[in-house]
C-alpha cells in the first residue's frame, strides 16, 4: 500500500473536519472523497457513454437485435 502526502488550504481543512466530524480519521475521510469522487467519474463516463449511444442509430439498432434475441423486446 502507498503513502501520500498532501498539502491543505483552508477549503480542504474545513471538509476534512466535516468529514471526520463522525469519528473517520483524516486518512479515512481523504480515501473517502477519492473512492467517492472517483465513482462519480465513473458514472459521469457511464452517462456519457450511454448518451452517445443512444444518439447512433447504428446502436440502437444492434441494442434492439440483441433485446430481440434476448426474448426482451418485440
């Protein structure tokens, strides 16, 4: 496991101490907003993705083909 040393400024000291109000230590809370941050990017990508998708016919009709062929859609 990897250690990380990180600078705050005065906007960070007051998240960390909002988040390890409820007990967290601070290393829990900065792996906390990662994890958290990172799965928002995640699903940001995913909304995108699926944005796109929906945007191309050439999709939409394979999508169809496979719900058809899955017994899903008509």
């Amino acid at each position: 496991m990897g250690a990380l040393n990180v600078r705050t400024d005065e906007a960070m000291e007051k998240a960390l101490n909002i988040l390890t109000s409820e007990g967290r230590s601070r290393s829990e809370a900065v792996r906390y907003a990662l994890l958290r941050t990172y799965k928002e990017l995640l699903l940001e990508q995913a909304t995108a993705d699926a944005e796109r998708l929906e945007n191309d016919p050439e999709d939409r009709a394979e999508m169809l083909a496979i719900q058809r062929f899955m017994g899903v859609a008509e």
